[in-house]
C-alpha cells in the first residue's frame, strides 16, 4: 500500500553544520512533494515542495533532492541554526487526482546543539 | 490577512461525549482539509471539503465521525461518543481552489478523552 517513510527518526547537528534529512515513498504515481516543519504545539510550516519532472529546488538556506528511481525524497539545511530545531516531515500527493490529499510520513525530529 | 484559525485549541472531553471542532480557513481559500495526528506520528488524512460539499472523506472513520463546510461560517468535525483512542491533534487545512497542492495548516486542536 502506500506508505512514505523516514529513514531516521531523529537527527542531531551540530549550530552551522549542514543537515540532510531523508525520506522514501513507495507510492510511484504520487508526482508532487512537499517538506514541512513542525514545532512544538504548531501546526505543519510548509518549507519547500518539488514535482516529480524536477530532480532538484532550491529555497533559502533549503535544498530538496528527488530521485524517482529509488523513490527518494531529502531535505538539505545549510547552516542549520537553533531555530531550526523541529519536527520535518515529507508528504507525497498527486497534483490531478488526490486534489490536495497528502500522504505523510512519520516525521525526523531534528535536534540542532549549539 | 489572518491564517488558518482552528479553535478550540484544547478540548477535553469524557468518554461517550461529543466534541466539535471548528476551522476557519484563510480569507479567500473555499477547500479545507482535515487531518489527525497522533502522538509521535505524522498527519493522517480524514476528509476534504468544499462548501457544502465533501469531496473526499477516504480516511474518516466510518462511524461517530463527521465533517461539513457549510455555505456561511467555519469547517466543523464532530466526533459523537468519544472514546480514549479520539486523543489526538487534529489540524485543518485550507487552499485556495482544486489543484493546487501547497495547503496552509492551523494550529490544530488537541483533544484528550479521559
């Protein structure tokens, strides 16, 4: 069935150094993904998305890497800062027919020491 | 231009009572999403609306469980007969129109049945 998952469910960083955050799909038709963060008691941020005919996004300080082939989705923070300590989680949908229904996977808690 | 705006924030309820949670999706957004959240888990789909309209309620439990959007005033879901295992976060969301995937989250409501 469908399933999006993490490969590690916590992450511990050093303040500055460089953070990636992984997570695999199981679902080949989903064509749409997208990275949020949660903290504590909020609800989901909405950090960066990509489609399935890129490979690569950038945003700020963010940087997503799809590989279709092996069904893999991460997250790269660059100078992670203590603020970015959160709760990420992937989500796959299908931009023509899940009409906004995410799927979600179980989250990476990240943990930035400063 | 406020948020998505879900309240009550916190809601206790005992076992067999029913609770009703309401959101407000931003100014403008006409489709609604609604999720739950257990503990140390990602979001779980429920249902999605429109006004007046349920698109998509696959992931709502098929009894005690319901949702309406309706034509004037906020999203509800209302669950009758409470039972422990309803404990959970439940976070709306909403987008401007079908099709576009990037939905804005509220700060959902946490329910706990005693």
């Amino acid at each position: 069935g469908e399933s999006v998952g993490l490969h590690l469910p916590t992450l511990s960083v050093q303040e500055g150094d460089n953070s990636i955050i992984n997570c695999a799909y199981s679902n080949s038709a989903s064509d749409y993904f997208i990275w949020y963060k949660q903290e504590s008691g909020k609800g989901p941020q909405f950090i960066i998305d990509i489609r399935s005919n890129m490979d690569k996004r950038q945003g700020q300080r963010v940087t997503v890497l799809l590989n279709k082939t092996v069904k893999h989705l991460s997250l790269q923070i660059a100078a992670t800062q203590p603020g970015d300590s959160a709760v990420y989680f992937c989500a796959e949908n299908m931009v023509h027919t899940n009409a906004g229904k995410s799927t979600f996977g179980d989250g990476t808690t990240l943990t930035v020491k400063p | 231009n406020a948020g998505v705006m879900q309240n009550p924030r916190h809601l206790v309820r005992r076992r067999g009572q029913e609770a009703r949670l309401r959101c407000s999706p931003m100014k403008g957004h006409s489709h609604v999403y609604w999720y739950r959240q257990l503990p140390e888990e990602g979001l779980k789909f429920m249902v999605y609306l429109q006004k007046e309209n349920i698109i998509d309620e696959s992931g709502m439990p098929k009894e005690r469980f319901s949702a309406e959007f309706p034509k004037e005033g906020p999203s509800i879901l209302r669950i009758q007969q409470v039972v422990r295992g309803d404990s959970a976060a439940y976070f709306c969301a909403s987008s401007p129109r079908q099709g576009v995937n990037e939905q804005f989250f509220g700060p959902g409501t946490r329910l706990t049945v005693l």
